[in-house]
C-alpha cells in the first residue's frame, strides 16, 4: 500500500525548488514590505514625538512670554501709579502756591487799598480842618493880635537874619 | 546909594504902630538905613507878613505855619 | 482504488518517474509561485486586500516561530512558511477535477520530513556550530547517541506518517463519494478537506518549528 519510489527524488528536489521560489517572490518581498511600513510608523511615530515636543516647546515659551509680559505689565501699571501720584501731589502742589500766591497779591493790594483810602480820608480831613482852622483864625485875626504876631514872630526871624549876616560879614572881612 | 525897596504883605493894613516895629527891626538888617516898605494886602496869610528882603524871603505868615503843621501831621 | 496509493506513471525524467503526484505539485508550485509574483509584484505602502492577506500571513507565521524560539522568525520563515502554504494548498488540490493532492502520495509526505529532517541538524549547525550541535548527542552522556540517533529518524517517519495517513484517509473518503454519487460531489466533504488540510499543515509546520526550536536552542550547562 504505502510505497516509496525513486520520485521522491524528484518531490525533495521539488520542495526545496518551492522554498526559494517561495522566498524569491513571497517571504522576501513581503518581509521588506512589513520592514519598510514598521520603519515608516516608526519614522512617523518619531516625527509625532519630535513634532509633540517642539510644539510642547513653543508652549512653554509663549507661557513663559505671557508670564514676563504680564510681569511687564504690572510693573508699567505700578509705574504708571507711582508717576501719577507724584504728578497729582505735584499739581496740588502747585495749585496750593498759586493759590497763596494769588492770595498774598490779593492781600497786599487789598492793604494798599485800605491804606490809600485811610490816607486820602486823613487828608480829606486835614484839608478839611484846615479850612476850619483857617476861617476861625481868618475870623479872629485884629490888628492887636496881628501887631504882637509882627512882633514876636518877625522879631525870632530877623535874629536869625543878623546871625546869618554876622557871620557873612565875618568871613568876608578877613 | 539907592534906597531899598522892601516888599512886606500882611493879611490885614498895617498900622502905624505895625510899621514902626517892621521899620525898627529891618533896620538892624540893614545898616545904611536907607529903604522904603512897599507894603500889600493878602487876606489868605491869615495873621503875620511876609517880607521880601533882597533876595530872600522872610515868612512869618500864619498861612505857612498851618502848611508845615498839615504837611508834618500828613507825613507820618 | 489502486489508483489512489500508486498514482499513474506519466513518464520517465531522469530516469525518474514523473508521476501524477508530481505533475500535481508542479501545478500547486506553479500556482504558488505566480500568485506570489502576481501579489508581491507590487508592495504598497498601503495594502490592498489580497497583499493584507499575503502579510497577515507572514506575520502569523514569524509570530508562530518566535513563540517557540524568540529571535529566529525571520530565519525560520521561508521553511516554515513555504511548508504551511504547500501543505495547506496541496491537501485540497484534489477538489481541482484531475489532480492528486501531493501529500496523500507517501513519496510526497516523506520527501517533506526529510527536508525537515535534514533541515534540522543544519539549523542547529549553521546557529550553533558543529560541536555545539552533535554535543546534544551525546548528553547527558555518550550512552544516549544511538536514542537521539533513533529519536531523530523516527520522528521524522512520524512527521510523515501523520501526514500522509491524514490527507490519504480523508481523499479515500472523498474518492468513496465521488464513486457513490459521481455526479453530486457533496459540499460538507469539501469543507471537512479544506478543514483537514489547514489543520494538517498547522500540525506539520508547528511539529517543524518545534524540532528547529530544539535544534537551534542553547543549552546551558
């Protein structure tokens, strides 16, 4: 039943020819296809990655960005206060001194003021008394009175002549 | 030597007994003696003269001490 | 009936005879060889069906060898492989009207162990050297040589029994069939070859793999 003749020469031969036909136009290609698709995911997988980090990158560095230009922010807006404050105290201040000074003129001038009229009043009332001292005396006046004036008066002047005189002719004589 | 003419205005006519004195005094002045007393009326001198002698002028008007008296009391 | 054990002489080659078990495997080649070409003509990046089929394949086989010694898929593959795909095809080439199944020809089935047989010690020469090898031989002692010897021959007659017996028995039934109801070739007995076909070459090639595993495997000690 079972027999065994000279073609399994020729089957061997057959089974080994199928192997590397096999190899040669099966195993071969498919191995390099599987090869080159496991490379080409892995290519891929590592441009992900790298692609992956560069972007994880670029995030920390805009939130570092944002991070320092918020800092920025803060210290310009503190920076603006502070200028603020001081402009602010500055104007005030400067407000307060025109302000006294506007004051002070007011001051002074009102004092003029007040002094000028207290100084046109005294005058009007000195003319005023004037006048009334002169009519009273206008009125009072006689030849006695006038006479002892004359007398008095007259006699005190011409002794200071005769002195201022004397001492003319002093000089002039020597 | 001419004579003098000595300018004297009162507010009031001098009288005779006025002129003596004026006349009197002006003669220790000038010593010649030898002048003549213009005399005028000015009612605003109030009370005493005023003499021009040469070329001063003597003011012994009342009218000029109530000046000074007004001008010290307007000066302070 | 006769027919079934001694197949036909077509002629002489060589003074070989080229009988119709060996026109059959030439044909099954043949098929093999072109559908082969015809898929890997062009490997796409992205596969198309027939080369998603062909990969998986592959695939499947490299994962059975490295299952059973990590590392040597790629060595074992064309073997292996090429003995899972003839063995499969070949086991039902008898549904193709005219043609033998190889492997319930005796001469096939044993032509197949012996490939093995001999593949065998050169996998186990060419991964771990001549004496690295025979030393198996001869361990734990020298007294084992003629048992490893024997062990080795009749595993291989085996190997070939197991599947000669099996694909023989299953094409007499279906040759009982053909002769009961020529005209009417029953569909489940066709389903039960193919079955018995797969099965026969997955036992063929894992009893392969095992045999190279053992060969090439590094003692230690």
């Amino acid at each position: 039943m079972i027999r065994v003749d000279r073609s399994i020469v020729l089957q061997v031969v057959n089974f080994v020819a199928l192997v590397f036909l096999l190899f040669r136009f099966l195993f071969k290609p498919v191995v390099k296809a599987l090869d080159r698709r496991s490379q080409l995911i892995k290519g891929e997988l590592q441009k992900i990655a790298e692609e992956k980090e560069t972007l994880e990158k670029m995030k920390q560095s805009l939130l570092e960005e944002k991070k320092n230009l918020k800092e920025e922010y803060v210290r310009t807006i503190d920076q603006a206060r502070l200028e603020a404050a001081k402009i602010k105290e500055e104007i005030v201040r400067e407000a307060f001194e025109e302000g006294e000074k506007i004051r002070k003129e007011y001051e002074k001038r009102a004092k003029k003021e007040v002094e000028k009229l207290f100084s046109t009043m005294k005058e009007e009332m000195v003319n005023v008394a004037e006048e009334v001292i002169k009519k009273f005396l206008q009125s009072q006046i006689t030849p006695e009175i006038q006479t002892q004036i004359i007398a008095n008066m007259f006699e005190e002047a011409m002794k200071q002549l005769e002195a201022v005189m004397e001492v003319g002719h002093g000089q002039r004589n020597d | 030597m001419d004579r003098e003419t000595i300018r004297v205005v009162s507010p009031l006519p001098l009288t005779e007994e006025q002129r003596d004195i004026i006349r009197e005094k002006l003669s220790r002045v000038v010593k010649t003696g030898l002048f003549s007393i213009e005399e005028e009326v000015d009612p605003s001198l109030i009370g005493g003269i005023v003499v021009f002698f040469r070329d001063m002028i003597i003011d012994c008007s009342v009218k000029t001490q109530l000046q000074r008296m007004k001008e010290a009391i307007l000066r302070d | 009936m006769e027919e079934l054990f001694n197949p036909q002489v077509f002629f002489y080659f060589l003074g070989l005879p080229v009988t119709k078990t060996v026109v059959s495997t030439w044909i099954v080649m043949a098929f093999l060889v072109i559908l082969s070409w015809f898929i890997t003509r062009r490997m796409n990046p992205v596969p198309t069906r027939l080369q998603n089929i062909v990969e998986l394949f592959v695939e499947a086989i490299i994962n059975l060898i490295e299952g059973m010694s990590p590392g040597n898929g790629r060595k074992f593959l064309p073997l292996v492989g090429s003995l899972a795909l003839f063995i499969g095809t070949a086991s039902i080439a008898h549904l193709v009207p005219g043609l033998k199944a190889p492997t319930s020809d005796f001469n096939t089935a044993f032509a197949l162990a012996l490939v093995v047989f001999f593949a065998v010690p050169f996998y186990g020469i060419a991964m771990r050297g001549v004496r690295g090898y025979f030393r198996e031989y001869v361990s734990p002692s020298p007294i084992l040589l003629p048992f490893h010897i024997i062990s080795e021959i009749t595993r291989t007659f085996s190997l070939a029994l197991r599947l000669f017996g099996n694909i023989l028995g299953e094409e007499i039934i279906i040759g009982i069939f053909f002769l009961l109801s020529p005209l009417f070739v029953p569909i489940p007995m066709m389903l039960f070859s193919v079955f018995t076909g797969v099965i026969q070459a997955y036992i063929f090639t894992i009893l392969t793999v095992v045999y190279i595993s053992a060969a090439v495997e590094v003692h230690e000690g």
